[in-house]
C-alpha cells in the first residue's frame, strides 16, 4: 500500500514512493522542498521576495508586510475607497447648501470626534480650569466641526496668552507696589514700617482689606495713608485732652497742633504723634466730647 501524507498545497495527498523531481517533504515546506538537502542543486536557496526588483525608495517596511503584490493592491483600494467617499461628500453638495446631517458627516470624515466630550485635552500644570465653561467652549468647537488637532491648537494658544497676560499684570502690580513703597518710605522715613503695620491693622478692622484688593487698589499708596489715618482714629484718647484747665479748650488745642513744626513737617521726629493726638481730638470735637 502507498505510503501519503496531507498538507501540500491545495490539500492534496503526495505519494512519497514516486519520483517527481523535488516534491514538498512530509514537513509540508515548500522553501525546503524546493531547494532539497543540500541547497547546491538546480533552483535551491531562499525564495525572492516578490518585491525584488523594485526601486530602493519604494521598499518600505510597510510594503514588506505584505506577502504578495494582491495583498498590496487589495490594500491599496480598499484605502482609495474611503478617500473616494470623503470626496463625494464634500462635492456633491455645496457646503453652504449642505443639511445639518450632511456636515456632520463632513465633519466626521475630517477627524471631529462623534460628541463634544470626545476632545482630550489637559491643561497645563498649575492652572485652574472652570470645567463648565471649557464644557460650553467645546460645545461651541464640536458645533463648528472642529477636529481634535484644531481644539488643541487654538487651546494652546488661548493659555500660552493667558499666561503672558498673567505674568505682565504681575509685573506692574510688582512695579507699581515698589514705587508705592518708595514714595512711602521718603514720605514716613524711620517711622515706615510702623505706620504700614498700622495701616494694615486698621483696615483688616474694618473689613476693607478685601475690597481695596479686589478693586486693583492694593499697592496704591493713598490706600496705606487711609489706612494709616483710621488707625489713628482707633486709638484711645488721652485722659486729659478734653479738660480745658490743662489745655484749654479742642479747639484751641487743635490751632495748636496744627500750627506747630512737628505736625506740618512729615520729616519731623514728632510727627506721628502730633498726627495722632490731632485725629483724636478731631475725634472728640465731632463726637460732641468737648
């Protein structure tokens, strides 16, 4: 009886008794088949590789995945098909003409992903995003037919300026705090750092710290003088200054301290409490403490 074995080509049996010159092994491989037991006979070696031939450039790694050349052209139309489509749908109809449905399988066909929620993106370390406004902005995006490199690349821009913004508004808050500071310093000399403290103190008394800030004022120097003269009023007033035997009367005591050196020379040692003692007694005049 005839010895065979199935697994050649086509699912036929090779019958390993008879001669035909080089038949496939019982191995069923076909390069080993061809070349017999040495490989020094006619037609041994490896097999070409059917792109052999070909020009250099056009021998990529992409084109030697393919195992033969209709593998190659099956891919290849099966790619100019979808190019195809895409074409159909941007001229048959005007875009102007075109029905809500019809651009969105124009915007579809150009990479817009199927909702609004199907943009990625990540904001740059550090800043803090209002996730329902950026939810409305991407509505807005998706509802243009934007794709996902153009909603990268216009929120890139947005931040990018958005920094700058930011880091020169802190630059003038910066410059505008130093001269407010300098002006302060020439204004109050030794005196400078307590009368800040003070004017800080005072206007945290009145809850006018937050205000002032928000309102773009807080390096302003008028403000720390305002400041300064609350704290002023918040002090307790001698337990003398209002009896008219030791000093006669506000008053006069008032003219007194208005017209003397230390209270009109900002420069003066004397200064600060001449200040002061004036704003109490002003305290008192208009208290009705006479």
């Amino acid at each position: 009886m005839d010895q065979s074995t199935a697994g050649a080509p086509g699912g036929t049996t090779t019958d390993t008794t008879s001669d035909t010159g080089g038949g496939a092994p019982a191995d069923g491989s076909l390069v080993a088949g061809m070349g017999g037991d040495t490989g020094g006979g006619a037609g041994g070696g490896a097999a070409t590789p059917w792109y052999d031939g070909l020009p250099e450039e056009l021998v990529t790694p992409k084109v030697q995945q393919f195992q033969n050349v209709e593998e190659l052209l099956r891919s290849y139309q099966s790619a100019q098909g979808l190019v195809g489509k895409k074409q159909v749908a941007l001229g048959e109809v005007p875009f102007d003409e075109m029905t809500d449905e019809q651009r969105a399988q124009v915007y579809q066909a150009l990479g817009r992903p199927e909702a609004a929620d199907g943009y990625e993106w990540t904001p740059p370390e550090g800043m803090t995003v209002d996730q329902e406004a950026l939810s409305d902005v991407l509505g807005k995006f998706h509802e243009v037919g934007m794709t996902q490199a153009q909603v990268e690349a216009a929120l890139a821009a947005y931040t990018d300026a958005a920094a700058a913004t930011t880091e020169a508004r802190r630059q003038e808050r910066a410059q505008k705090a130093q001269a407010s500071v300098q002006e302060l310093q020439q204004e109050w000399g030794e005196q400078f750092t307590a009368n800040l403290e003070a004017a800080q103190s005072a206007l945290r008394h009145f809850g006018l710290t937050e205000g002032i800030v928000q309102a773009g004022l807080g390096d302003d120097a008028n403000m720390v003088r305002m400041g300064l003269k609350l704290a002023s009023l918040m002090r307790e007033p001698d337990a003398d200054a209002g009896n008219p035997a030791q000093h006669g009367t506000i008053d006069e005591q008032i003219r007194r301290i208005k017209a003397s050196e230390a209270f009109q020379s900002h420069s003066h040692a004397g200064h600060k409490d001449a200040y002061a003692r004036y704003a109490r007694l002003m305290e008192m005049k208009y208290s009705g403490r006479q």
